[in-house]
C-alpha cells in the first residue's frame, strides 16, 4: 500500500468514545459547538459513514446505506475533542431536481458560516476521477478560504502501484500537490492515524492562544 508517512507530523488523536448529538434539517437547526468543528462532505456513496465509523472505532455510529443518497441532514457528532459534521452527499442521480436543490442549500448554509468550521475532510473515491460535482466542491472551498483536506476512499481496492498512479491522476486533475490528499480504507483502516493525525494538527492549531482563522485558511490550501 502507499504510504503517507511523510505528510503528517503530529502525533495520532486518541478517540475515546464518539456519540451522535443531533440532526439538523435546516439553519436554525445547525449547532453551535464550543469546540472545533470538523466536517466531512463527498458525493453519495463514496463512504463518509463507513469513515466516520472508522474514525470512531465503532461500526454503526454513523448509519450505512447500501443505496446512495441516504444522508439528507447535516448530522453531528461528538468526538471528544471535537465535533464532527456529515454533510448531505451530493451528486446522485437518482433523485428529484428539488431534492438536489434542498440539499444544495443545506451545504451553501452550513458553509455560511465558515468561522465556526475548523477544517473539512472532502471525500473522493480513489478508483475513479473526481467527478464535477467533486470539482465544483473544492472551487467553492477554494472561493470560501476554507481549510480542507481530500481524503481518498476504498484504497484497498487499488494495488499499491496503481494507488500512486490514482493519487498523482487525481491531485492533478484538483489542481492539488499530491501531499494535499490522503488514502484511506475504512476496510483495513489505513489511513486512519494519518487521518487522526491531521485532527490533532487542526485542533493544536486552533487552540492555539494566537490563532487567526485567517491564517490557518491561507496555510492549508497554499
């Protein structure tokens, strides 16, 4: 397997005991957590609760869908040090056009108010190229100075050569160095403490007694 050995320097977080807190449909239904908030977004079916499952070593904190497009509410979890955000998954087909326009809001308003969100975990499948959809995610984080890392799914699915083959195809076609992503698989849980590792540096980070969201925005997407 590849190896991301070289990207992260902080140590791995330790997960405890991660809860889910609540649902929200709408705005006025989002929280406002007193500790940072980490959000992971994806195209439907590319795996954000199996990785939420992953990062909280349980296997149904988050609930799975064999059938896409499942997750319709910003759904948030406590992680100890940090609450986590599952976002609506955008792109499946098999929905009506209002539907995808309801859940586009949702994301156009939880990203509103982008002071209150640490950092955001965007979620692409490592055997495929990142569809437009992907595309026009990473331009609105871009647009937005929102910190974010693109986190590959299933890797175990792709051999170690054809890994890094996907790895420098996809950077490329986000406009992103290949340091820029991380691969993981919630099936043999590589990735994880690189995964965990970025955590702990975000969290460091903004409780640091001098942090500027600012700052932080301009280092994670140079």
């Amino acid at each position: 397997m590849y190896e991301n050995k070289e990207k992260i320097q902080a140590p791995a977080l330790v997960v405890k005991n991660a809860t889910f807190i609540t649902s929200a449909a709408r705005a006025d239904q989002f929280i406002s957590p007193d500790k940072p908030m980490i959000a992971v977004c994806g195209k439907s079916n590319v795996g954000k609760s199996s990785f939420i499952n992953m990062l909280a070593n349980r296997k149904k904190l988050a609930k799975t869908s064999s059938e896409p497009g499942r997750t319709r509410l910003v759904n948030y979890f406590d992680f100890g040090e940090f609450i986590l955000a599952d976002l609506p998954g955008y792109g499946f087909a098999r929905v009506s056009k209002g539907e995808k326009e309801k859940w586009a809001k949702t994301l156009d308003q939880f990203f509103k108010d982008k002071e209150k969100i640490a950092h955001v975990f965007m979620l692409v499948d490592s055997r495929h190229d990142p569809t437009a959809d992907d595309v026009q995610m990473i331009e609105f984080l871009h647009y937005h100075t929102i910190p974010f890392t693109v986190t590959l799914t299933k890797a175990d699915k792709l051999s170690r050569m054809k890994l890094k083959e996907h790895i420098r195809a996809i950077a490329a076609d986000l406009y992103l160095g290949t340091n820029n992503l991380l691969a993981t698989s919630t099936e043999t849980g590589y990735g994880k403490n690189d995964v965990l590792a970025k955590i702990r540096s975000v969290i460091d980070l903004v409780n640091a007694p001098d942090f500027i969201m600012d700052e932080e925005e301009g280092e994670e997407n140079e």
